[in-house]
C-alpha cells in the first residue's frame, strides 16, 4: 500500500483541487492507497473543507489535525507515523508540484533498488524575486548543511516503511526534514521536475521562515558555526598582534600623544563585538540542546478522522 502524506496549513482555496487531484492519483496506482492529510493547526476552514469533501472523494483518507501550529517538518513526521502503508510519498498542498512525481516515486520504490526518492526542481515557474530568494538560500544550504544537496532544493520525497522508520525514530527538536534524509543516507534516487505556478492563495514560505528553517538546518547538522568562531578568535589575535607592533612602532617614535588609547579602542571594540558573537552562536547550540533534554514530543494530536474504504 502507498501512504500519500500532505500537510495542510492555510491551503483552504486549493482543498477541493487537491481533493479532486488525489482522487484522479489514486486511480492511476494499482496498489491499495490511503491519503494522510495532516492539518497543521491550519487557522482557515481547511479542515472543516476536507471533512465535507473526502466522504464523497472515493478513496481511503485520514484528517489528521494537531492541537496547534507546529511547523511543516512536524507536520510531515505526524503523517508518517499516522500512515500504514508500505511505501510513503510527501507531497504539497498547493499543488505546485505535479502529481505524477507521486508516480514516479512508487515505481522507483517498488523496483527494490532505492529507500528513499527527492524531488528535485530544475525548474520554476514563481516571480523572479522567489527564484533569486530561493536560489539564494539553497547555496547557502548547500555551503553550510550538506553539499550533497540538489542545488534546486527538495520539497518533497518518497520512501520506504523501513526508510520512515528510521526517520521517526531520530526524535530532534529544531531540525528539519531534509537534513535527516540526508544525513541517513542508504539507497537515494533523485527525480526532476519542474514546479507549476500558484494557483491557489499566497505562498506561506516567507523570508522569516526561510531564515528560521536554515538556522535549524545549519546548528542541526553543521559545525561550522563553531569552526568559523574559532577562525574569527585565531584572526583576531593575529590582527591584535599586528596593531600591537604598530602601535609600539608609533609610541617609540613619538606618534602617539595619548599612551595606550588607540590600541585599547580598536582591541576593545574588535573582541567585545567578537565575544557577543561568539556567545550568540554558543547560545544556539546550547538552547537546541536544553530543547532535546525536555523530550516533550514534537506535536500533539488532536483528532483523527477517517474517510472512505476501509482496508
């Protein structure tokens, strides 16, 4: 059986396209087949939209609602571990990503030779300002996560039930999906494709989650951080040492009227500004730490409801 995952957040306009859009899906997959939709404490009536929809849809579907807004990588882990199947597949709700990749991820999967399949775009049909944003932070990505990452990102991704499971069991708090999959390795398959325009609504990828989304990505998998702060510290002697000479050159010649204030103004500001980054990046380490000795669980389940015909 082929679990579809499908987080919902906001996507009210899109539900009935979507809707109609798995129900043409799953006529095309010759297996039994379930939708998980995960209602990621969407403040929209797309919940209440799903409820009204799926009974008529023809096809086996799950509404999976949490008690709150957790974020998309939480959401995505409360469908596979809501989703019974033997194969999993992820896919968007705004329907930017063509259906068919769910396809191409199944047949790849059932051939045996892969674990896991990503999605990756090599094309994209948004405004200039989101390709260049988006561009922009997976080279970043790329540069301070994992180099093995496909320049165009990875939204979505298909897998096995062992493959899930080896992925439910890393139970982090501030990390991210796609720097596990990664990070775990075993037998990967890459799939082209090239993303469709918005149809529905506003994207809700903004800068700020952007920004959230690579700090969690970057101190989750990466210490790099910590390497470029010990860098910045070695320079910052080097550069101390060399204002050190100078300045001694200066007072033996008689350049500087006042004793010692140049020095202790450019050391002072250099290594106090130096120290509060060093305590910043310090900081984030530490607070992801203290949340991973908490142990609460990523999000709670509110409700689970079934729709359709049942196994």
């Amino acid at each position: 059986m082929l679990s579809l995952v499908i987080p919902v957040f906001r996507n009210e306009p899109s539900i009935p396209e979507l809707v109609e859009t798995v129900a043409a899906l799953a006529k095309t997959i010759p297996e039994e087949f379930e939708a998980v939709f995960v209602d990621d404490g969407s403040p929209d009536r797309s919940r209440d939209t799903l409820e009204r929809l799926l009974p008529a849809a023809g096809f086996r579907a799950r509404v999976v609602s949490l008690s709150r807004n957790y974020g998309s990588f939480a959401a995505v882990r409360a469908g596979l571990a809501a989703g019974g199947g033997d194969y999993f597949a992820v896919m968007a709700a705004d329907l930017q990503e063509p259906p068919s990749l769910v396809s191409e991820f199944f047949t790849l999967l059932r051939s045996g030779s892969f674990d896991v399949v990503v999605g990756t775009r090599d094309q994209r049909a948004d405004a200039l300002s989101s390709r260049f944003s988006s561009a922009l932070f997976w080279r970043l990505y790329r540069w301070l996560v994992r180099r093995d990452v496909p320049a165009g990102g990875v939204d979505v991704f298909g897998c096995t039930r062992a493959f899930r499971d080896r992925i439910l069991e890393l139970s982090e708090s501030n990390s991210t999906v796609v720097g596990l999959i990664f990070w775990l390795g075993f037998r990967r398959a890459e799939v082209k494709y090239s993303r469709l325009p918005r149809r529905h609504g506003v994207s809700g990828w903004s800068f700020a989650r952007k920004v959230r989304y690579l700090l969690d990505s970057t101190f989750a998998f990466s210490d790099l951080p910590i390497r470029l702060l010990s860098l910045a510290g070695l320079m910052g002697m080097s550069v101390s040492v060399v204002l050190a000479v100078a300045v001694l050159a200066a007072k033996i010649n008689g350049q500087v009227n006042v004793p010692g204030y140049t020095a202790t103004v450019l050391v002072v500001m250099f290594f106090g500004g130096l120290n509060s980054f060093g305590i910043g990046v310090l900081g984030e380490y530490l607070w992801r730490t203290f949340e991973n000795t908490k142990r609460r669980p990523e999000y709670v389940v509110a409700r689970v409801d079934e729709y359709g015909p049942q196994r």
